[in-house]
C-alpha cells in the first residue's frame, strides 16, 4: 500500500505540498506564530510567479522559494495557473525549511512536469 501524500519514483520518493504543510503544522502550529507566506511575483497573460516564505513567531523569514505556472489553453492550468503556482512555491519554500523529504521538489510539481513533458510528443506524433 503506498504512503499517503508520497510519490514514489526511479527509487525516490516526492512528498505532496499537502503533506508537506501537514508535517510542517504538527511541528510548527499557527496558535504558536509559525507563518507560511505567499505573495504574488508576476501575473501575467501567459505566466503566473509566486514567491513564498516561512516566517518564524519572532518575524524572521526562515526559507524561501519561488515557482512558475505556464497558463495554458486546456488542463489544469488553463483554469487554476495562479493557485498551482501558489501551491508549488509553498512547497518549495517548505523543502527548503527542510520539509521535503529525500526530494526538493514535490509530487505536484513532479506530477505536472511529467505531463508536460509528454504533452508535446503526443502532438509530435499525432501530426504525422
């Protein structure tokens, strides 16, 4: 049975934002000032950036990270570019706080880059 919220993949495992904000909860709750911080970069017709923090009770930002979304015309990004890039930069501002498991990135990033990546060969192949 696989773990809840991990990924497993070529022998290493990606652990989901939403498991990522879980653990990071249990450890550091919001009753105790621990913040997770988004603001938006960059929203554009084409491209959504974010950049998110954690934030100590104290107001020190411990660790950041940063995400881009394409918008694309069909997918989930033709509907939710802004909050999967929201999504992606919380996790990697968690993983750097040390909330990543073996890998930086998480399953939801891994899962859309792999879809991506087979999205052009399948129009490759179809335009024979």
């Amino acid at each position: 049975m696989p773990d809840k919220g991990i990924i497993k993949l070529h022998g290493r495992e990606y652990k989901t934002v939403a498991l990522r904000v879980s653990e990071f909860r249990a450890l550091h709750p919001i009753s105790d000032g621990w913040r997770v911080v988004t603001h938006p970069h960059a929203i554009g017709d084409e491209a959504v950036i974010f950049r998110a923090s954690i934030v100590c009770p104290d107001g020190r930002e411990v660790a950041v990270g940063w995400a881009e979304e394409r918008r694309e015309s069909r997918g989930v990004n033709s509907t939710s570019a802004l909050e999967n890039c929201e999504t992606s930069a919380i996790g990697r501002a968690l993983a750097a706080a040390g909330f990543g498991g073996s890998e930086y990135a998480s399953a939801d990033e891994l899962t859309r880059a792999l879809r991506q990546q087979s999205e052009p060969l399948k129009v490759q192949q179809s335009s024979k």
